[in-house]
C-alpha cells in the first residue's frame, strides 16, 4: 500500500474548495434544518435532546462549577451520575460554546453539518496519499461523508454524527508505520484524542481495534522487515502523544471509570441487545430509510429489515443502528479497482489490506449471529468472540462498526475511479467524476422531498419560558418534570432526555434523567415516588394507577420523598398526554399542590411549598429491597406460576418495609402471603437505631393467607426486615410473595 505526500502551495485553496463543496451538499440535503437553524435539530428523540444537554454541560461543569464533567448532581438528583461512560462528546461541548449564546440548537446544527463536511475533506486527504487522484479522492470524501449510515446516525446521535477526525487517524497511523517521522505519530495521537473526545469514546475503542488489526496485518506481510527500531519509537511517541495531548480529559475520566460504570456500560450487551442494534446483512443492499427518493420503497420492509425477533421475542425496530447500505455504484467502483490491481499488477498491494479491513468489520457489523431480513440464523460471526473482550465489548452496537467499512469501501471506490479514468484526459475525468458523484447522491440521498417527511425528521427545539422564569428563582431546590421514566410507547427515553435539555434554561437540578449507558438501579429511586409512576402509566394509556405491595395514601407517600429530594416544583410536559390525559394529571396534581403558579399550552408547573409543610407528621411506609411484581416472573416458564403468583410481590432474602414514624406508637401490619415451597418459615424483625428485635416466626403455606405482626414503632425511621432462613435457592425470585399490606391500630 503506497502513500504519497504531494504539497503545493495550491493545496490550501484546493482543499478549502473542496470543504466547500461538501459544505454546500449537506446544507441543502438537510434543507429543512438549515431553514430553522437556530430553532430546531434532526430527529432523534431522547438522544438528541441528551446530546444538547451534554453540549451544554461540558463547559457548564468546567468553567461555571469548575469541576470535572464526567460526574453530575444536576440529573437523577440526589443520587447524581457517572458520565465516564457517557456518549458526551466533550472537546465539541467546549469548542461549540461561544456559538451556544446564540443557542443550543444552532451550536448542535454547526456541529453537525461541519461533520459531513470534515468528514469529506479529511477522507479527501486519505484517498489522495493513496492514489494522488483528486477526483477519485472527492468521490472517496463523498462517499465517507454521505454514507447511509453516517446519515442515519445524523438523524439520531450527534456522538455518532461527529466521525469526522477517524480518516484523519487512520492517515497518520499509517504512516506513522511505513515512514521514519516522528511527526506522523504525534499527528496520528492527536487525530486519536481528537476522534474520542470530539466525537466518542466507542470511536476510540473502535480504533484502536482497528489499530491493532493493521499493526498485524503488517506484521503478517512483511514479517521482521515491519519491525524496526523506528516502529516501536514511534509507537512510543504515539502513546506520549495520546496521553500529554489528552491528558486534560484522561485526569477526568479515569478515576471514574470504576467496576459499577463498566457494568452500567455493560449492562444492556447482551446477545439480544448486541442482535438489535446489528446489520441485516440485505441492508447492505437495499436503500435506506432515510433517502428521500427512495423512502416508499425502503418504508415496504424497514419493519422487517430494522426490527428483530429473536428467541420469540419481537423488538422495536431500530432503524439508525441498522441502516449501512453500500450502493451498487460504490460497489462497482470497488470491484472494478480489485479487478484492475490483480490484472495489471499480479498481487493486490493496495486494495489487499483494504478488502481485509472491509471483511473484519463487516464481520463485526452483523453482530453475534447472521440476520437475513426476517430470518435470525444460528451462524455466529467475529462479533462474537469480540463482545468477550473486557473493555472492547462496551460497544454494544455492532452496526456502528460500518464506519470502518465506509472507509474502505471509499478507499477501494476511489481506486476504482483512478484506475477506471487512468487514460482520460483531465475535462473527461471530471465530466466522468461529477457523473459518479451524482449517481452516489441519488442512492445515499438523505434529503426529504416532501413537506410531510421533512417534518417527522425535524424536531423544535424551543424551551418553553416556564423553565427560564424557574431559573430566575433565588433558592436550593430541585425540579421534577413529568413524565420522568423511560416508556417504550411513547419515545422510550424521549421525555426525560426533553427534560435534561429544558434543565439547561434553569440550571436546577432535575429528580430524572437518564445517562447514556445507565446502570437501571440508578433509576430505581424514581419508581419509589408514586407520582412518578403513576404519571408514567397515564402516558400509557393505562390511568393514574401505582402497583405496589403496601396499599395507604399515596399522596403522603409522594410528598414525602419530594420532600426528601428538595423537590420546589413539579412540572408536567402536556404534549406527553392526551388532552383527557392531562385534564386527569392535572386535577390529581391541583389536589395535592394547588393552583399551578404557570401554565400555558406547553407546559404546567405547581409549587409544592404548601403540601410539603406537613411532610413528617404522619405515617408513611415504603420498599426496601428486592420486591418483583408476579406477573414480570411468570412471563418466564416457572411451573408454579398462575393467577395468585401473578398478582403477588415476590423476591429473595432479605427484603423489608421502611416505615415512618412521627411518634412512638403500636401499629398491627396485615399483609397477605404465601410461598412456592409449603412449610417455609418466614422470620420478621424490627431495627431502630442500634436495636434489633425479633418479631413473629410465620409459617407459610402454598396458598394465600392473611397474616398480621404487632410492631411498637418509634420516632424516626422503623426497618421491618423478612428473610426465610431455610428457603430453597432453586429459585430465588420465587421464595415468597407478598401483597396488600396495610397498617392500622
């Protein structure tokens, strides 16, 4: 593989033309951001309006709180969160930050549309050391540039937008190996720093893979001739590079990255997930769902070819993570380069290392196992040996591995122009160049043609007043919005992430929210406030309803922990309900604070400084431990499942019931309760303070029965602990169930 260096003094204005062009291209592909630039962004549902939120709290935590950002107390307040794992994109955050007093939304809109055209110069510079063609080169700039996926991945994750600095590491690493210059691998350093801190951290685990790949590969070819002195002094520099270069964030991130984030990190990798979020391999072949020209065609299957069933379980249809479509005019432009090299020159010495890149990660791509439109086969891929690698596996995406596969595919297309147009003169390659160019944007086309589509694909990004007025407030409070909890039906993560971005008008910290990859106990406080739930329940078209094992006043209960978490106001984002929805919300709400203090047609936010007055003066008993609803354990095959077992709260040792109490008092806890192995004995116990008392033995049966324990509680807080002694570990999450407990005198 040849990489030439051919500077001029007409480099500059030809690359900053060529930048240009690229420029001009994704503004009017994107056209209808472009006309609401300020206001609005692409599409991409909780993500995207995480990745604003992330763009504005980089520099908020660095030069207004001075503090790292890879950790915050602004979201899942009290708790806060771990960002080391977090898709946060921190260098865009700073640079982007002059631009933001203009507004988030025009910073994320320059972000993004420099990205297609940095993306396309810096693979123009790759294709050009390799075939020193420049027409070939801006077809290779363009196909990187506008490749299906990095279009889809527009629509939904700037982190994954940001691509732009990989090419650039991939020139200089390679040079770093097949030239003596230091230079080079000090370039290659900062173009890594660059990739990961500008863009993703994936990226730089993903490069470094990559890096590992071509380190061998060269090994394999050229065996002791590859390892000079000059090699390991260079890769040396390279490491000094990486480290001194990005240190500023290196110093933030790595005291953070504990045991718990990995395993946050880790947590949603499992086959089905890794299955989910990989290619079909037909999507390799069939437009995506983006192209506007083709979007009746691609809208015929993108349920089958995005979606997945897998182990009978059918899963929502994930279109960005799946769409890597090559186009039959790169394709042929390939084929036709390998073609040319081993006719003419008897051994593929340009393409051979590419067309291995190619097949390593479109390996990776297609995730653990095959998927052929509807059909999951059993035959596994490189993928999964690769998600056993620690560290390597939080890449939890196999089809975001396509932005390997784009570059050589870019490489090989380009060398295919070269090759084809090698006895034109320079009139007809660029004739020719504008032709291919043109038939590459027909079958990449991100652009919507109609009104209607163009809408679904653009998101107002406006933050209503309420929130700036909140933010006008003197105090120490936090805000909870509604809905707070992930749903499914109604965008998953859409409205805690519209949350985390109307958090940056107030600068309050905010009782939700969510981390890019979050370990699920992080949220599991929220599920403790009824409201919370119940509110997330309307928004699914199911009433204001709270599953729980201990029925009493729901409202106290609310208070309480709103009290708990300084809560000041509670505000309700409508456009998360039905109008009968909202009226329902909002007359629950009025009964517990009041008038709301704003309202208009976006948004209603209530003061809770009246009804949390009283928070303290009456009872109140929550959860502790592992307590899981019957009807989430017999959705597996348990034998002893059935009605009874359904409608119960089940767990293991040891679980128990914080109560609350204002004043010493005797109490009687009813509850209902039964075992799945007849003849457990269930032991009860009492902590206060530094005491432990035991309560009564019960002796349950396989059949519900009524049971009742006298507890004398005092002041404060009372921990009623259960645990079986003797239970069977052949199941643990089905020991013994409880339900409707309540407390009286």
């Amino acid at each position: 593989m040849k990489f030439k260096i051919n500077w001029n003094a007409g480099v500059a204005k030809a690359y900053a033309a060529v930048f240009a062009v690229y420029l001009l291209i994704s503004l009017a592909m994107f056209w209808n951001i472009t006309a609401n630039i300020t206001t609005s962004i692409v599409s991409g549902g909780g993500d995207a309006f995480q990745n604003l939120w992330n763009l504005w709290w980089v520099p908020y935590s660095i030069f207004t709180l001075y503090q790292s950002p890879y950790h915050t107390s602004m979201i899942l307040y009290p708790i806060g969160a771990d960002l080391a794992s977090q898709t946060m994109e921190p260098l865009a955050g700073i640079l982007s930050a002059p631009l933001q007093a203009v507004s988030i939304p025009f910073a994320y809109n320059f972000l993004f549309f420099t990205s297609f055209a940095l993306s396309g110069i810096f693979m123009f510079m790759l294709a050009e050391r390799i075939t020193s063609n420049r027409y070939a080169s801006f077809i290779a700039g363009l196909v990187y540039a506008f490749s299906p996926m990095h279009i889809a991945q527009g629509y939904s994750h700037l982190q994954w937008t940001l691509i732009e600095f990989i090419p650039l590491f991939v020139l200089f690493f390679i040079l770093m190996l097949r030239e003596d210059r230091k230079a080079y691998a000090v370039l290659a350093g900062f173009g890594f720093v660059l990739l990961t801190f500008f863009g993703d951290i994936e990226q730089g685990i993903m490069a470094v893979f990559f890096a590992l790949v071509t380190v061998l590969l060269f090994l394999v070819w050229e065996r002791r001739g590859f390892l000079k002195k000059s090699l390991f002094i260079n890769a040396g520099v390279f490491a000094v590079s990486v480290a001194v270069i990005g240190s500023p964030f290196l110093i933030w991130i790595v005291p953070n990255i504990t045991s718990s984030a990995l395993h946050g990190a880790n947590q949603l990798s499992g086959v089905a997930n890794n299955m989910l979020y990989s290619d079909n391999l037909l999507s390799f072949f069939l437009p995506s769902y983006y192209n506007g020209v083709f979007t009746s065609i691609a809208k015929g299957y993108y349920n089958q070819l995005y979606g997945l069933t897998y182990q009978g379980n059918q899963y929502e249809p994930d279109i960005s993570e799946k769409v890597s479509y090559i186009g039959y005019t790169v394709l042929a432009l390939a084929v036709f380069g390998v073609y040319y090299e081993m006719k003419n020159e008897k051994r593929l010495r340009t393409t051979g290392y590419w067309l291995v890149i190619l097949a390593v990660f479109v390996l990776l791509s297609l995730g653990p196992y095959v998927q052929i439109y509807t059909y999951v086969s059993a035959v596994p891929t490189l993928y999964s040996v690769y998600r056993n690698i620690p560290i390597f596996n939080i890449i939890r995406e196999p089809g975001r591995f396509d932005v390997f596969v784009t570059i050589s595919l870019a490489v090989l297309a380009a060398y295919g122009f070269s090759a084809m147009t090698k006895e034109f003169d320079k009139r007809k390659a660029f004739y020719c160049a504008v032709a291919v160019s043109a038939l590459i944007l027909l079958e990449y086309n991100g652009m919507p043609l109609t009104g209607s589509f163009a809408s679904t694909l653009m998101t107002n990004a406006s933050i209503p007043k309420a929130y700036q007025q909140l933010g006008r407030l003197q105090g120490n409070f936090s805000v909870l919005m509604l809905p707070a909890l992930a749903n499914p039906l109604n965008g998953y993560m859409l409205y805690p992430g519209i949350s985390m971005y109307y958090q940056t008008a107030m600068k309050k910290p905010i009782v939700g929210g969510y981390t890019t990859r979050m370990n699920s106990t992080q949220q599991l406080y929220l599920s403790m406030i009824p409201l919370i739930v119940s509110s997330s329940y309307l928004e699914g078209g199911q009433g204001l309803v709270f599953p729980y094992p201990i029925r009493e006043n729901y409202s106290n209960l609310t208070d309480f922990w709103l009290a708990t978490y300084n809560v000041g106001f509670v505000s309700v984002i409508r456009g998360a309900y039905t109008p009968q929805e909202q009226q329902l919300l909002l007359t629950y709400l009025n009964s517990i604070f009041g008038n709301p203090v704003y309202q208009d047609a976006n948004t209603t936010v209530f003061s809770t400084e009246g009804a949390l007055s009283t928070v303290g003066k009456s009872t109140v008993a929550y959860t502790i431990g592992t307590w899981l609803p019957g009807y989430y354990l017999c959705q597996g095959s348990y034998s002893t499942c059935n009605q009874t077992v359904s409608s119960m709260w089940w767990g293991n040792n040891t679980r128990g019931i914080m109560v609350y109490s204002p004043k010493q008092q005797n109490i009687t806890i009813r509850m209902n309760a039964m075992t799945a192995y007849p003849g457990l004995v269930l032991q009860t116990y009492m902590i206060y303070g530094q005491h432990e008392e035991a309560l009564r033995q019960i002796t349950l049966t396989g059949a519900q029965g009524s049971y009742a324990l006298n507890v004398s509680l005092q002041p404060g807080f009372n921990e009623i602990g259960m645990y079986a002694p003797n239970a069977t570990t052949e199941n643990a999450y089905l020991e013994y169930g409880m339900d409707n407990i309540t407390f009286g005198a």
